[in-house]
C-alpha cells in the first residue's frame, strides 16, 4: 500500500483532488458482491481501498446505507486516507463499527508495520450508532479531537501506537467498556479516567507507566486490568475498592509492595504478580490460591545500600531493545528486561549477576546434528545460542521463545529443550499467547547454553518406591500403570509417553471402516532390569468399542521393543481383563504397547506402517541425471536410512553426483533447490520461480521431482557444468566457485547446504549436408527391429522423419513417450522443427534398441496418429528387406528355398536391409 500511495502524483495525493479520483482497478458495480456483503464493507485487504470508498460515495449507492461494519487499511496515504473518512459519516450513517488498522504489512524481520494514520477528520464524531473503532497499529501521537466526542463507543483500541499521554476528555465517553491502549509510551494517566463507570476491561500493558491515579479505584464496574511490563513501582490503596475485578495483571513491573486488600476482592480469580522486585507479601496473598509469585525474591533481604540514609532508594529496571545489527548486550547487577530482533525476550531480575556481563546471542538455523529429536517430537523453533555457555545465575533468568504452534496438540506438550552437561534435557514451560497464532514458551533458567522449542507426547514421570505407587498419564486419563509394593527393591525414574493416532487415518490405512486403536503407549526406566512383581497397565478400548459389544477375536495387543524393527501380537500371551471402557494387562518389563480393533488377523506389518506414519524422520536430498537423457534431473526427498537402497535401486536409470552428507534436514522444514553456474529449470512449474524449486517435507515423504534443465550457452562448442544447490531459507546469492568446495562447510551456520554437479555433455556436430536443419543433432548408428518383421537403419528412419511433419506429438504419444519429454524436446529445438522430429525418432528407437516388436508398435503409433502413408511406406521396406535378405540366403546356398531364413546376425541386417 505504501509503494502505491509513493507512485500518486502530488495533485492527486491533495484531498480535494482524492476525493472526486475514481481508480482505475475498480471494474465493478457499487453493489459488487466482493466489495459489499451485506453489512460489511471489508477493503482492508483490496489494493487502493480509499479510492473504492470514494468511488461508491461518489455513486450514493443505496446499499451504503445498510453497511453497519467498515474496515480500512491504516497504510494507505495519510492524507488520502484523511479525504475518504471526511465522507464516511455522510454516506454510511448506519455504521456501528470502524476498523482502521495497520499491521497487515510486514518489515523485514517479520513483524507487523505500524500503519500511517495520525490523526482523524472531525466530521468522525458525528457518527451518531458508532460503537467500536480500532486504531491499532498506526502511528497515532495524540488521541485524535474527534474520538471523546463518539459518545455512543463501547470499544475503543488504540494498541501499537506511539501516544504518550491520554486526554482528560477520554473520560466523557459514558458508554466505554472496553479500552487498550497497549504497546504505547504512556507515562501517566489522566485522573479523569475514573469517570468511565462503564468500563469492564482496561488493557494498559507495555507502557511506561510507574504510577496509578487513585482516581482508578472509581471504575466500579471493572472486571480485568492489565498493567503488566511497566515500570510500577507501587499500587494506590483505592484498588482495593474495585469489587467488579476478576483479573488483576501486574507482572514485569518492579513492585516491592502490594496492598493486601486485595485479598479480600470477593470475585478475583487470578492475580498475577510475577517478575516484580517483592520480597515480602502480605499472608493473606502467600495463601490465596488465585496468586502468581513467581520471579520474585522472597524472603530475601535488600542489597547492601552505600547511599545516605534520607536518600530513597529507587531501583529502576532497564529495558533494551535490541535490532538485527546487535548480537550483544550488557547485564548488570540492577537487572534488565531485554527484547531481541530474533523473536526471543529476557528478564534478568536485580542481583541475578555480581558484576556485570556481555551476553552474545545468536538465533542458529537447526542442523541434525545439533538438535535432539525424539521420533515423534516436532521442532517449533529455530536453536537460540546465548553465551557465555555455563555461566550460573545467583538468580533465575526467564526466557521467552517464539514458536510456530503445532499441527496437532492433541496428547502433545510444548517444551524448551534446552543442553546441559553435554545431554539435552526438557524445562518447565509456560505457554503465553499474545495474539492469535502468536505463541511464546516461557522458562526460568539458571545457565545459558542452546534452547529451541519442541513439540512431544505428553511426558509424566515419577519415582516408584518399594512400597509401590500409581502413575497417571496427564494427556489421557484412562492410561495408567500400579506400580503394587515389592516391584522393586530400591526407587525407580519411570517414564511415561502417550501418541495418539487419528482414527480416520488408521481407517483409510487398514481400509476397514470399522478399525480403531487405543493411543499408544511408552513406558521407560533408567536401566534394563526386569521388575521383582507384575505391573498392572491400563489401557482404554480403542473409540467405539466398549466391553459390553466386544469381540475378543478382533482385539489386539500389540508389543514393540527398540532395537527391533516389528510389532508382536502378545494378545494370546497377555492375561486381557476387559472392563466397560478399559483393558488391563500385567508386565514384568518396558516398552511400547498399542491396542487394536480390526477384523485383519495379522496385524503387526500394519502395526509397523501405522507406526512409521506417526514418526518424524531425518531426511536427505539426492539428485540424479538420467542416463540416456541427461538433462532430466531426478530430485528426491528420502529417509536417510533410505538413500543408499534407492540409489542401488536407480543405478540402471540414473547416474549423476551421489548424495552429501551435507545435504541433512529435518522433516517438515522448508528447503530449496536452485540451480547454478549456466543451469535452470526448463519447465514452467507451479513450484518453480526463476529456477528455485521450493521442497517442504512432510511425514508421507512424497517429495520426488523430476525436472529437465537447459542451459543458455552453446553446448556445440563445449559441455556445460554446472550444479544443483540445495539452501535452507533464503537462496543465497553467491554459490562456491567449485562443486568439491561445497561440500566443505562455511562456517558453523551455512545457508547453502550441498552443490551437487550436473553436466550436460556437448552436442556433436553433423557428419554429412543431408541433414539439413537440425544438424547439430548427432544420431548414433542403429538398426531397429529383428529377423520376423525386419530391420529400419538410420537412413529408413531420416526418411520417415522427414516426412512426418507437424504430426509428430501425436506419433510420440501413440509411441508411450511422456508428455514433459515431448516438452522439452520442444524448447530444445524450438526454432528447429526438424530438430524436433529427429530428436523424438531417434531418442525413442535408441530406447527400443534390441526389444521385439519394435517396428510393429511404429507402424501402429502411425496408423493411429493418421499417417498411413509413412505407415504403408514403411511396410514396403520391411517387406523390400525380408525379400532382399532371403534372395541372399539362397544366393549363398546357406539354405533351401522352400524353408523361411534363420535369423541374420547384427551385422548382417543393415547391409540386407541396404541392398
């Protein structure tokens, strides 16, 4: 939108001049169905949205009158912008809600852009039904005039925008339940703000508030307040009089008291007080269940202070704001908040360090040898380094990570994984959503090392004394497994996973509409040792089956212990005690256990794929060129334990570089390969952008690509060189010099992962001037067919091409040729038609060399594509040849005449076949 408003001329950028322009890209009517649905004008997403507004203002559509919700993009030219809405209240005077955000743009390290609105036309106030406006993500200063005049507003959002101060007249607005005014520089509040007695939600987090008005104590009819990420330094005493409040937010503030009033608030049912600077809490809040204290140094006494005793002592806790350029900070014994370009924000309490330290970051793109993955955990993050490694905290650090959220979620739990003492172990994580699809994980660390976020199989773990316990799955309540007393004769770690698996793909991969499975189940222990008595599992039915409708010859237990490869079916093994909803077995030892429902009577193959469908894997690229025609390029995701099979498999087909070592990702990542050095992609592919071809890898692992590749040099001089590279986000712009150098590493974090040579060898010249066009091509020597239905040499099959025409896509289709190879022959004689025919001819008898039949399936592949006159000339000849080569026979009087000729030798055929 900003580059559009950039291309306006002056003049029509005035707002006399941009309220009478009518744009160019509006083809429709005003009742256009994908301008006006019903009530809703929604241009905030339409090129030039203003100017469709003004040109239906223009035209006083009649349906204008029933829109009630309008949206508008804030990045659209201020002053423009400023034209349109001056004739918003004219035309839609039913409008009830107004959105003007920015934020649907986004910089260059992804995150939103404020849009360019700063102020709003006065004739705003008079939309008399107005009831929400959402200015959020704008460049707003200052309130604008018009807002406190809008009395009938029951929303209000000012959020991400730039306004250090709020207006008295705000609180003029009797009807206002909902106000947010966070991500700003407020500094203060207006005392006024009490007077909003309707008001219900007030959000004034991430500002720089470090004081309250008392007057904030009036809003009786408060029920959630955010303060959370100021600078408060203490709370006023007329809190304690909202009796409407249910969520109190004052975390990340530098409170060192809170009054204790608040305990007795009759409807608060959360009051979050974490990361604030309190060491000492009123009783009644210690006890409250409803209580968050955690990041606060409790019961420690104050640092010792050099300053005079009648100075106060004021401790402010800085606030950095770190861009792309900066890969460092300073941390002082006073504590920081920090926030980092890469997604990634850190809270260093007061006293965390003794003296001050540079702490390096460094946001890593992750590598399979680096990041530890369990077989069904999912990676959400890119590997966060923060240096130095190991250094101790005197208190805990809280991190927050941005991740992607998961596809799935269902018995699934979000961790930071985090590296310690050379092993990788999980921390406790807190989930925080900030805004739709905008998920942070937060932790408390005591060290620095590596940190990424993964998604895995809910986890619960305990520690089985002799006297036996019960361990209970957090993510399925029916999983559980009684630990009874003597199992063990010292305490036991237990480990306790659970997979779930879809039933609708267990369904299509059984092909039995009736099949189900229970989730799957892990169970590990720290070492190998049998226990001294059984354990009692418990296992839910699987969905659909109940104890009261089963039948036992369709239920399956199935048992899987590592490092084995198959599923065994211990159903006749294990004692089943099958309950409405629950079967339970005994085992003396751990490992994976899964129940099935199905009809099928061997179960454990199916087990097995079941199993490797819900498993994630590490992958590898390879490409590889066909022998026969080198410029067609097989690209291929596959499992790394797969690669060398495939290509022992595809050495008949293909010859070409053998995969890196290099070339190592983790399914689900996005990939690209993109080729160099004189090679493109000669195909026009929906995936396929100026000779990048984007790979992501998903858990079925159909990634296989095959593509033909040109070059722009001229290969009758010389054979091109050049290479396929495969890179991990952005293709990088410079590629090494030499394939050998690729392989070698650039560093600890390379864009670029592999460069894999391809070749395309030199086109040989013309032998002779009967070639005409198309000379260029060289076609080797060959005699097509067998002794039954004779033999055509080259020089038959130069005149058959010849004589062919424009018709021979049709001939090349009837022959079995694919489609892409017709494609490419095209473009690499697309100037030559002779060239054309020959190459297909010529390419599809070299394929056909030594096969039966071959010459009855031309004759064919011309009788259908309409030319029985090649078709009939081509029977002559073999006719001509047979006769010719059965004279010569009786000529040499190698046999009798009445008996049919043996089979000529190879070389015996063309010159027969020539005579």
């Amino acid at each position: 939108m900003a580059a559009e408003a950039e291309r306006l001329e002056p003049e029509a950028a005035a707002p006399e001049d941009a309220v009478g322009e009518v744009a160019d890209a509006v083809d429709g009517e005003p009742g256009d169905p994908h301008l006006l649905l019903g009530n809703r004008l929604n241009l905030h997403l339409y090129p030039r949205g203003c100017h469709r507004l003004s040109q239906l203002c223009a035209q006083r559509a009649p349906r204008l009158l029933e829109v009630e919700f309008l949206q508008l993009s804030g990045h659209e030219d201020p002053r423009l912008l400023e034209a349109t809405l001056a004739q918003v209240p004219a035309n839609l005077q039913h409008l009830r809600s107004l959105v003007l955000r920015g934020g649907q743009q986004q910089d260059v390290l992804g995150a939103c852009s404020r849009g360019f609105l700063t102020t709003l036309p006065a004739g705003l106030s008079g939309l008399a039904r107005l009831a929400h406006l959402d200015l959020s993500f704008n460049s707003l200063e200052t309130l604008p005039a018009c807002v406190p005049h809008m009395r009938g507003l029951s929303t209000l959002l000012l959020s991400y925008n730039r306004l250090s101060e709020l207006p008295d007249s705000l609180g003029a607005l009797p009807s206002l339940s909902f106000l947010s005014v966070s991500h700003n520089c407020l500094r203060a509040l207006p005392p006024a703000l009490g007077s909003l007695s309707a008001l219900q939600r007030l959000d004034l987090s991430e500002n720089l508030l470090d004081i309250l008005p008392p007057e904030i104590g009036d809003l009786s009819s408060l029920t959630e307040l955010n303060l959370a990420s100021n600078r408060l330094q203490g709370l006023p005493i007329s809190l304690v009089g909202l009796r409407s409040l249910r969520f109190l937010i004052l975390h990340s503030n530098l409170l060192t008291s809170v009054p204790s009033g608040l305990a007795h608030l009759p409807l608060l049912a959360r009051l979050d007080l974490r990361d604030n600077q309190l060491r000492d809490v009123p009783p009644e809040l210690l006890d409250a269940p409803f209580v968050r204290l955690q990041g606060n140094p409790l019961g420690k006494a104050l640092p010792a202070s050099h300053s005079a005793p009648e100075t106060p002592v004021t401790c402010e806790m800085p606030r950095l704001f770190l861009n792309s350029d900066l890969d460092s900070f300073l941390v002082t014994p006073q504590g920081c908040l920090v926030t980092l370009a890469c997604g990634v924000r850190l809270r260093f309490p007061a006293g965390a360090t003794a003296d001050p330290v540079n702490i390096h970051y460094r946001l890593r793109l992750p590598e399979p040898r680096l990041v530890p993955l369990g077989p069904h955990d999912a990676l959400l993050s890119a590997v966060l380094e923060l240096r130095p490694h190991g250094v101790a905290f005197q208190q805990e650090v809280d991190l927050w990570l941005l991740f992607v959220p998961p596809r799935a979620r269902r018995c699934r739990e979000v961790v930071v994984r985090t590296l310690s003492d050379d092993s990788w172990s999980d921390l406790e994580t807190h989930l925080e959503e900030e805004a739709p699809k905008r998920l942070w994980a937060h932790c408390q660390v005591p060290h620095f090392s590596w940190f990424l976020v993964v998604s895995r199989p809910v986890s619960n773990t305990c520690l089985v004394p002799p006297e036996g316990t019960l361990l209970c799955s957090s993510g399925h309540p029916g999983v559980k497994v009684t630990f009874p007393p003597g199992a063990t004769d010292e305490p036991r770690r237990v480990r306790m996973q659970v997979v779930h698996m879809a039933s609708r793909e267990l369904r299509a991969l059984l092909e039995e509409p009736g099949a189900a499975a229970s989730p799957l189940l892990c169970l590990s222990q720290r070492g190998t040792a049998s226990f001294l008595q059984p354990v009692t599992v418990q296992l839910p039915l699987p969905p659909g089956v109940t104890g009261l409708s089963l039948d036992r010859t369709c239920l399956h237990l199935l048992y899987w212990a590592p490092p084995a490869a198959a599923w065994d079916d211990i159903t006749a093994q294990a004692a089943l005690e099958i309950t409405h909803l629950y079967a339970r077995f005994r085992v003396t030892h751990f490992s994976w256990y899964w129940l099935w429902h199905t009809t099928k009577s061997c179960v454990q193959g199916l087990a097995r794929k079941a199993w490797e469908r819900l498993r994630l894997h590490q992958v590898n690229l390879i490409a590889l060129q066909r022998r026969r025609d080198p410029e067609q390029v097989l690209l291929q995701c596959l499992p790394r334990r797969k690669v060398d099979a495939t290509l022992q498999r595809l050495l008949d087909r293909y010859r070409g570089p053998e995969p890196s070592d290099t070339v190592e990702m983790f399914e689900g990542e996005k990939f690209f390969a993109a080729f160099e050095k004189g090679i493109d992609v000669d195909a026009d592919r929906p995936d396929c952008v100026e000779g990048r071809i984007c790979f992501v890898f998903y858990s079925h692992l159909k990634n296989l690509k095959e593509v033909y590749v040109t070059t722009a040099l001229d290969r009758r001089a010389q054979a091109v060189r050049g290479q396929v590279s495969f890179y991990r986000g952005a293709v990088s712009e410079e590629v090494p010099e030499e394939a050998a150098a690729a392989r070698q590493r650039k560093g600890a974090d390379p864009l670029w992962m592999a460069t894999l040579p391809i070749k395309l060898p030199r086109l040989r010249g013309s032998q002779g001037p009967e070639q005409g066009r198309g000379a260029s091509l060289s076609l080797a020597p060959l005699n097509l067919g067998d002794a039954e239905t004779g033999f055509l040499t080259q020089s038959n099959l130069l005149n058959v091409a010849g004589r062919l025409g424009t018709d021979w896509p049709a001939v090349a289709l009837h022959l079995g040729m694919p489609y892409r190879e017709l494609q490419r022959i095209r473009h690499e004689f697309r100037d030559d038609l002779d060239g054309q025919i020959r190459c297909m001819l010529f390419s599809w008898a070299e394929r056909q060399a030594g096969q039966p039949g071959a010459v009855g399936l031309l004759v064919r592949a011309l009788e259908q594509s309409d030319r029985l006159d090649i078709a009939e000339e081509v029977r002559a000849i073999l006719e001509l040849g047979r006769q010719k080569y059965k004279d010569s026979i009786q000529r040499a009087s190698l046999a009798p005449r009445d008996l049919a000729p043996p089979k000529p030798s190879a070389s015996q055929a063309p010159e027969s076949a020539q005579a």
